[in-house]
C-alpha cells in the first residue's frame, strides 16, 4: 500500500513554506523600521492557506500545467499577495513599521512554525518506525 504524503503531512508542510516568507517579511519590516517612506508588508496566513486548500468554484478559470511548478512561483501552490499594513501610529516620516507590533509577530510566527516543525518530525518519525516494523 502506498504511502500518501499528502494525507500524512496534511496542511503541515505548506503552512511551513508560508510561515518561512512570513518570518522574512517581518524580518524585513524589522530591519526597515527607521526607513523613511517604508511601508511595513506581511501575509495574510489565513486567507492564503484557506484558498490553497479549498477546490476552486465560480468563474475562475484554472490553468492547466503538466509540471507542478510552470505557471507558479516555484513552489507549487504557493499564490499569495503580500499586503501593506495599516500603522497604528501615523509616523511623520512616512514609515509604517510599528518595532513592537512586529517583533511580536515575528515571535508569534517563529512559534506556529516551530508547532507545524514538530507535528511534522512526529509524522516522519512514525512513518519510519512503522517502515521498520517497530
């Protein structure tokens, strides 16, 4: 019986991918946050993770490719829009980085994926205990 590692890494391993540019965008936003003018970025995990797993309905037309990477960014699957974040604070200068509204998602990131990180390397380990006939 073969192995489906779709179903066995579930949602696990693209959330990784997503939460790896999430981390480097705020990274960025991090690094920018005395930039004249720069304009704090960042996904929007939830709606991008949601529409990745979910069949495509309506008047959408969807391009049929016979690599899993034409058409895409590289990655498969991974179409999302990076978006602007509205500042808590108007900054005279121009900048919308917020030092610690970002620092605590960056954190909060490195957490979620550290969970799927884990969860994977749980069902790693278990497929190749039961590959081994432990």
């Amino acid at each position: 019986m073969p192995i489906n590692f779709e179903k066995a890494f579930s949602i696990h391993d693209d959330a990784m991918v997503m939460r790896a540019r999430r981390s480097s965008l705020l990274a960025s936003n991090i690094a920018n946050a005395d930039t004249p003018n720069y304009k704090a970025r960042d996904i929007d995990f939830q709606s991008v993770m949601h529409s990745m797993h979910q069949p495509q309905t309506g008047d959408k037309l969807v391009l049929a490719s016979t690599h899993r990477d034409h058409l895409s960014d590289g990655n498969g699957k991974m179409d999302f829009d990076i978006q602007f974040r509205n500042p808590l604070h108007a900054s005279l200068d121009g900048n919308t980085v917020d030092s610690h509204v970002e620092q605590a998602r960056f954190a909060e990131n490195a957490l979620q994926y550290q969970t799927s990180f884990t969860f994977l390397n749980g069902r790693i380990n278990g497929i190749l205990r039961a590959l081994k006939g432990e």
